[in-house]
C-alpha cells in the first residue's frame, strides 16, 4: 500500500502518495485532484475553501482505498516484468556481435582466405624435389654402321633400370633458378662384353648442377618478389577491411542499443503517464459521485487515459523493434528471450570536452582501417606495375651447367670421385626469347595495370575527401546535439516549475484536473526529449569514433 502523508489543505491528512519513478524529473507524489475555482467574493471565498476542505478528504479517502489494489499493482507489474527479461550490457552485446555476426564472420574468412595467398606465393620459392624410377626394355634395328660397330648384331637390345633425383630452387635474391640432379642407368645390351662379370650390368652416372639466371625479365629481387609481396599486401588489406567492417557494425549496434535504452525510456515515461491518469481518474470520479465535478471533466481524464494507454502501445512495439533489430545482429532470434532484452547500461552522459578537427583529421589518417586499406592497395598497384613494366622486356637468360660421369659394372664405384672426374660435362650460353613485332600481350597487360593504379589513387584521395567531410560533420552534429541537449533542459526545468505552480494553483482552488494532467504529461515529455538529445549526442560520438578510427579502442577484443 502507498505510503499516506499530511497534506496542508487536507485537514484529514489522507492524501494517498503516487508513484514516484519519475519522482525526480519533478513529479509530486501528493497531487489532490479539486475541479473547482474560487469566487471573486470574500464569503464566496470562504465557503469554496470549506468545501474544498471537506471534498479533498472525501476524495484522498477514496483514493486511499483504490490505491492499495490499482496503482500499486500497475507500479509492480513492469518491475516484474523487467525482472523476467534477459539483461544485456553494452560490453556484453559488443563481444557477441564480434563473435557471430555474419557480416563480421563473412569479413573475418575472406581475410583468413586472403592470408592463404602468402603461402602460396612464398612456395614459389620452396625447395622442389623430383625423383624418378623407371624399367623397361628397347629393341630396335641397326643401321649398317652400328652394326659394323656392334660386332656384326642385327638388331639391338637394351633392358635396364633408370634412376633421377634432383632438387631445384627459385633464388629469390638474384630469379635464377638452380638445379642439382643426380642420374643412374643400370643396363644390360646385346653386345658381347668378354670381360663382363657373370650377371652384371653396366652402370652410367651423373651428377651436375644447372642453372637459369634471366638478364633481362624476371631479373632481380623486386620482380622475383613481387607475387609474394602482392600476396601480403592483398592480406593486410583484408585485415583492414575486416575491421572497418567490424567498425561499422559494431557502430550500428552501440547506435541500436542506444535506441534499445530510449525505447525503454519511452515505455517508463508511458507507464508513469498512465499512474498519473489513473490516479487522476480516481480523484475526479470521486468528486463527480458527490457532485462537485461535472461529467466533461471526468470524460477528460478518460479520454487522456486511453491515449496514454495507446502511447504505450506504441512505445511498446517500438521498444520491440529495437530489441528485434539487436538480435538480429547477433543471429538470435525471439524464441531465444521470448521475455524481451532489458539494455541495463544508461545512456552516456553529456560531458563538455573541447575536440580540435585537426587532431581528429590527423588520427583518422593515421588510425581509419578505410583509408589504410586504400593506401595498401595504392601500394599493391604499384609493385603490380613495377612488374608487368618488366614483363614488357624480352627474355634473355644466361645457361650453365656442369657436371661428371661415371661407368662402371658397379653402382658404388660409378660414382666414385676419382673416377667422375676424369669424365666431366659442361656447358654455358645464352638463350633469348621475345615476340616478333609489338609484344601485345605484355603491352595489354601493363595498359591495364596503369589504369588500376590511377584508379587505386583516386580511391585513396576519395577516401581523404570523405574522412575530412565525416570529421565536420560528426563535430558539428555533435555540438548542435549538445546544444539541444542543454537547451531542452532549461525547458524540463521550467516546466517542473510551472508544473509545481499548477499544484499550487490546483491546491488552492485555481486550477482543474486537465491542466494538472497536461503539465505533468508535458514534464515528462520535455525529459523525454532531454534523453533523446542524450541519445543524439552519444550517436554523435559513435560516429566520431568510427571516423577517426577509435571505436573499437573501447572494447577488448576476445581474440586476444
């Protein structure tokens, strides 16, 4: 039951206290609602406070008795209500939505394929190992001088083992490519061989080292490079779009709950409307039952209670939306909370700091994953056409090999030192390769990569362009914001006065129950709108956070 107190121009001290969850924002809890004004005579005067007197104890009696079951339980119903809903922070929703947002996951594995590209470019330059084993048997005639050579056989048989191992390498400081490679051949021909071995086959070795060093394309670490070097700037170029996606995303929702803890606002402000006209209703129905009220009036407060109840209604369904709108960020959906979400942190309070444009710009160019993203990709455009320039050139490649051999009846004696080396292999040379005419290809080829490249620093200043633009836009949308934010206070404290002279008014007899309804319904409007200038000014900050690229300074990132 609410508690009762004394009131000064009730002399049975029983006027009943109302709800006071916007106690502070000027609402008095001991309203006497009195439909009659004084006369402009003095024995008139007198009689209407003796009646007044006497109809405010009859009507704060009654009210007494209705309050215990009514108000009470509408001012419980939206506590219990709250209790039952999931509570969320802001901290909390942030983490969730790095977690399982789609776009934020879709961000995240586009980067993670991207980070791939490294190793496949860097295992151009891996080791490479080829080996071979092979058996087979060739018969094939003799020409007159092979036979005259071969001792006078018709034909030729050879049957045998091949065996190859080598190991080749891209050099990724000078291009050149090196090759090691070892051969073995054991055969046995058709040709006599008196001092064969019984059962033993001829054993051929090599072993040498080739390699392929261009002069011209291909020549040099920045083009041996430039793949790889393409390959992690594409990567760190999706690490920064990741996270300027995990900006923006995170932007919309610290925006969305701000809108989520209006919308709760909007149904306390609603609720606490409705306290109001109940209470009123109450007052004015008991005066009416003795006659002291006519029926217009009660209508009245009937007719404002139905659109408070209306108004909550709607605030409702919008608080609804907004709590819908936060879970579809986080991929949940109503059956996971079918009580609803309940924002538990407060909107950001105002502060009065002082921020330099200056210092914004030079922190979102230095900080802004947008425009980072651009500069890398400026920079990958460049080595592309730093690459295909030299792919315009034509092929000039400098050959050398070397290398020793052996023949032996025995595998481990074919290759012996002492004996390869007295047989060795060499070779040097040049070797070029290039179109006849215009090589349109490579011509193509670098026209295009000119074309990305300009584009690419287009991008980039756009970029410049748009930072500059954001950082105006989001200081002066923050300093306006401020502005209506103080400006709408002066008028909620006005109107807590003027709604205090009203009572005043009221308790001496000047003033009806529509103009105690009106003035409490627009104090409560009039903080309505303080929080909403509260919210735009919090908005203004996300946007001037996601600009200079700070916003996700604020939460801990739960991958580290």
């Amino acid at each position: 039951m609410h508690p009762t107190q004394a009131h000064p121009v009730c002399p049975g001290g029983a006027c009943t206290t109302a709800p006071a969850s916007f106690e502070a924002a000027g609402f008095c809890n001991r309203t006497c609602v009195i439909g009659m004004k004084h006369t402009s005579t003095t024995s008139s005067a007198k009689i209407c406070v003796t009646l007044t007197a006497a109809v405010c104890a009859l009507a704060c009696q009654s009210f007494a008795q209705s309050a215990q079951a009514t108000p009470q339980k509408d001012a419980q119903a939206p506590a219990a209500l709250a209790a039952q809903k999931q509570s969320l922070s802001l901290k909390e929703l942030v983490e969730k939505l790095r977690a399982s947002n789609k776009t934020i996951r879709s961000k995240q594995a586009e980067g993670q394929i991207a980070a791939t590209g490294i190793d496949r470019a860097a295992s151009a330059f891996q080791p490479l190992a080829n080996i071979s084993a092979t058996h087979g048997k060739s018969i094939t005639k003799n020409t007159f001088e092979e036979s005259m050579i071969r001792q006078g056989t018709g034909l030729y048989d050879r049957k045998g083992n091949d065996y190859s191992v080598g190991v080749s390498q891209l050099l990724a400081s000078t291009g050149a490519k090196l090759e090691v490679k070892s051969t073995l051949s054991r055969f046995l021909t058709n040709i006599p061989d008196y001092n064969r071995p019984e059962g033993a086959y001829d054993n051929r070795s090599n072993l040498g080292f080739s390699i392929t060093q261009p002069l011209v394309r291909d020549a040099g670490p920045t083009v041996t490079n430039a793949r790889l070097q393409v390959a992690k700037l594409d990567a760190t170029a999706a690490d920064h779009a990741t996270r300027d996606t995990e900006t923006s995303v995170v932007a919309e929702a610290i925006m969305a709950y701000h809108e989520m803890v209006f919308a709760q606002h909007r149904v306390q402000a609603a609720q606490e409307k409705i306290r109001n006209g109940q209470r009123l209703l109450v007052e004015a129905q008991a005066i009416n039952r003795k006659g002291r009220l006519p029926d217009s009036d009660v209508w009245e407060v009937e007719n404002a209670l139905n659109r408070f109840m209306a108004g909550l209604s709607e605030a409702q369904q919008v608080e609804r939306e907004k709590i819908n709108r936060v879970r579809t960020m986080l991929l949940s959906v109503a059956a996971d909370s079918p009580q609803g979400l309940l924002a538990v942190d407060a909107l950001p309070a105002v502060t009065d700091k002082t921020l330099n444009a200056d210092e914004s710009l030079r922190t979102a160019m230095s900080r802004r994953d947008d425009y980072l993203m651009r500069k890398v990709q400026a920079e990958r455009e460049g080595v592309q056409l730093a690459y295909t320039q030299n792919q315009t050139l034509p092929r000039v490649d400098l050959v050398a090999s070397y290398g020793m051999n052996g023949l032996e009846y025995a595998a481990s004696r074919a290759y012996s030192w002492s004996r390869m080396s007295d047989y060795p292999t060499w070779s040097v040379g040049l070797q070029a390769s290039f179109p006849l005419g215009i090589n349109l290809q490579a011509q193509s080829d670098l026209k295009a990569a000119l074309i990305r490249r300009e584009d690419a620093l287009l991008g980039l200043k756009s970029v410049e362009v748009q930072i500059s633009n954001d950082i105006d836009t989001t200081l002066s949308m923050r300093s306006t914001a401020v502005e209506r934010w103080d400006l709408w206070k002066q008028v909620h404290a006005r109107e807590k006065q003027q709604l205090e002279l009203e009572r005043r008014k009221f308790t001496a007899g000047r003033s009806d129950t529509r103009e105690v309804l009106l003035r409490e319904e627009r104090v409560i409007n009039a903080l309505l709108t303080v929080y909403e200038q509260q919210m735009a000014v919090a908005r203004a900050e996300v946007l001037l956070d996601a600009a200079q690229g700070t916003l996700l300074d604020s939460f801990a990132d739960p991958k580290k």
